[in-house]
C-alpha cells in the first residue's frame, strides 16, 4: 500500500498541502524550504501509533508543542490538521482515508486538543470525531482513536502502515563509532546508530539475500569490491559488516564498517532501508557523498527495489544528477517553492512552462533544480568576509 494522497493544513511551514504521490516522489526546494518539514508529516503520524513509547501528546511534545508544529504565518484557524490517503497504488482509488486535526490546548495541564479525527474505509465513514462518548468526556480528546487497541478495532490497517515507516538520514561516523557510543541511540534511530543491530535482527537467509543484493549494487559504485557479508566479532560477539577487495592484500581479513567509505556506508544504509520496508521509506538527501556516476543511477535502482517490495520511496534531494534519469516523470517531483510566508508546494507537471519542456524531452534534473535555486544565490560568493 501506498499513501496517493496527503492533504495538510498550517503544518510548519506551509499553510496548506494537497498534492497527490507516487510511489517513488522526489521533494525538491532550496534550502530551509521545507524538504524536511514535510517528511516529518509522516514520522508524526507514525509516532502516534508507535508501539513503544508512542502516542499523539508525546508525538506532539516532542516537536516542541502546537506552537512549533503550527504555521507561524496561520491566519486566525488554530487548527493544524493532517490527512492521508492510502491505496494500493498511485491511481488505484483510496482504500483508507485517516485524517486528524488538534489545536493549542489552553486547559492547565497542557494536553493538546484533538479537534477532528475521522477514518473512511472506501469512501464509508467508520469514525467521525468529536462524538457522542467524547462529548460526555472531553479528556477522551487528548488521545487518538488510532493509537488505542480499543478504539481501533476496525481500522488496524492503517496503524499497522504507518508503524512500518522508516526515516533515514544516515550519519556514517554513527556507525563507524556505533560502539564508542553505545546506548545513546536516538530514538527511532534516524541517524543510523543502531544499523548494524538491525542487520543483526533479521534472520539469517533474509539477511544474506539483502546483502547480496547491495552486494551487486556495490560492485557498480566500487568496482574492486569482491564480497560484502555480515559477520560477528569474535571476541565481543559486536555485529559488523565486512568487505573484501580485489586489490588489498586483505582478502583473509576483509574490512569492517569502521574502514567504509561515507558514500559506501550511506549506499549500503539506503538500500538496506528499501530492501527492508513494505511501507515508507523516507530517505533525506541520499545523494551526500556519492559519485555523480551513482547518483544518476540512484533512481532507477531505487524504482527497481522499491517495486519489487511494493513499497513507497520519499526522496528529499538537492542533487539534479538524481533526477536526470530519463524514466522520471514530471508527476514524481514536488517542488517545494517559499514564498514570503509560507512555501508553496506543487507538482512539477502542473507548473506550464516545465511541462512544456518536458514534453519536449528534457529530464526533470535539467528543468526542476534550477527553478528552485533562491533568487540571488550568486550574491554568497559576493559577500565581504571580512
Ligand atoms: N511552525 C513553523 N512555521 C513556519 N516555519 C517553520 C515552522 N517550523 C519550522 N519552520 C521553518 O522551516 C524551515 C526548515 O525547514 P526544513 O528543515 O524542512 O528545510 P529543508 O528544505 O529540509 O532544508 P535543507 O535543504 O537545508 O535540509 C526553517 O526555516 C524554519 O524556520
Ligand atoms: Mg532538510
């Protein structure tokens, strides 16, 4: 399944999106824009219903409050509101729609306020808060009917989606130093701390299977590299990842991740998460140390494990060597456009004259990237330093 749809209302940044996804969407805007922003819609919703530790308040609370999450430039509607389409793919009709809606809670103990919550399972409304039980007890408010096994009874599916989200924007000295700083792991692990533990939970045949798919990846990036396996440290019994190359004299030995190259470890990171997700992937900027070579290529490679999986790839990224491949439509780009008070966010091929352009051949990495460049960004090299 898929999410087709995401329609949300004073978010951050932007006071209102509606725009329909793909299955593989890159996010593209200059910088501040609001890339981020609007993948962490997804991780919001998937801390609501995450199993341990979740929740709609401590969702909230960890952004900081209402008053960080709501658009600061929001005219005088308080409400800041989500919602999300699910279908089985980009032009199948929606089989869940879940949105919800909360506001700034005044009462003294701070709870923020669910104004709306309402789910539609093919276009029949199965829950439309706030309702009769809820005007009885007001408090009932403060918690999601999807967080709450008792309420969720008839619509599991979508928290079961959303529970499998993944975020990454991996850091590759986390993994390199995983060891040095054990135990502080994020949560969630965004970053990647815990990466090689995951690699450790998965059976052992899935495992192999993965890997050596990333395997044949990485022959392309490095060509001197003859094997990539997963193996245990000896002593501490600490989980690696191992590389042998054709060309050191460590074939015995093999190198481990701390050894890696950033766009290796980065590489291996991404196509780990796609390899792994049946749900969403959200990958921030896979592009950052890898040869342009690659990056061209990351797309297709993308499209073709993401569509094996049936899974959803949401690609924020700077890079227009990512989008020059040819097979990338004008409806897989969103383009995130700020304005003096909020950022605009539309599809590349509803915007006229890119259309035109790419009906007349040109990739979107040659017409997108560049109508998203701030308007004076030739004035940094000007600046007076000192
Ligand atoms: N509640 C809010 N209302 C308005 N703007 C907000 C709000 N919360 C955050 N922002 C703005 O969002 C911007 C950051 O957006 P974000 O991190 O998503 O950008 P980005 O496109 O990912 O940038 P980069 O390419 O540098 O990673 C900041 O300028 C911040 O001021
Ligand atoms: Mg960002």
């Amino acid at each position: 399944m898929i999410v087709n749809r995401l329609i949300a209302k004073n978010w951050r940044n932007f006071q209102h999106i509606n725009v329909p996804l793909r299955e593989q969407q890159f996010i593209v805007g200059p910088n501040a824009s609001g890339k981020s922003n609007l993948l962490d819609i997804f991780r919001f919703l998937r801390d609501i219903v995450k199993v341990d530790g979740g929740g709609f308040q401590k969702a909230v609370k960890d952004r900081g409050g209402v008053s960080k999450i709501r658009c600061l430039s929001a005219q005088s509607d308080p409400e800041v509101a989500i919602e999300i389409h699910i279908a089985d793919s980009s032009d199948a009709p929606a089989i869940w729609r879940y949105g919800i809606g909360f506001r700034q809670e005044t009462r003294e103990d701070c709870q923020t306020q669910i104004t709306h919550e309402r789910v539609w399972r093919n276009d029949e409304l199965l829950l439309d808060r706030p309702n009769s039980d809820d005007k009885e007890d007001p408090d009932r408010l403060t918690q999601t009917a999807l967080e709450q096994s008792a309420t969720n009874a008839k619509f599991r599916d979508i928290g079961k989606f959303l529970r499998n989200v993944t975020y990454l924007h991996l850091v590759p000295q986390f993994i390199r130093y995983a060891n040095v700083i054990q135990g502080k792991i994020i949560e969630d692990d965004p970053f990647g701390q815990g990466f090689l533990e995951r690699i450790a939970g998965v059976h052992p045949s899935t495992r192999r299977s993965r890997l050596k798919k990333i395997e044949h990846a990485l022959k392309v990036a490095v060509p001197q590299l003859e094997r990539l396996e997963f193996v245990r440290d000896k002593n501490t019994g600490h989980p690696h990842l191992q590389v042998h190359f054709s060309h050191w004299n460590s074939i015995e030995t093999g190198q481990r991740e701390d050894q890696f190259s950033d766009g290796m470890l980065r590489l291996i990171g991404l196509l780990w998460s796609i390899l792994e997700s049946d749900s969403m992937v959200l990958l921030e900027e896979p592009e950052l140390s890898l040869n342009i070579g690659i990056v061209s290529q990351l797309a297709p490679s993308i499209s073709r494990m993401q569509r094996t999986n049936r899974s959803q790839v949401l690609v924020s990224t700077h890079s227009d060597a990512l989008l020059t491949e040819q097979s990338i439509d004008g409806t897989e780009v969103l383009m995130l456009m700020p304005t003096e008070t909020e950022t605009i966010v539309k599809i590349a091929w509803d915007t006229k004259p890119l259309r035109r352009l790419l009906e007349a051949g040109l990739t979107v990495g040659e017409v997108v990237l560049s109508r998203t460049a701030p308007e004076h960004s030739e004035h940094l090299s000007l600046l007076e330093w000192d």
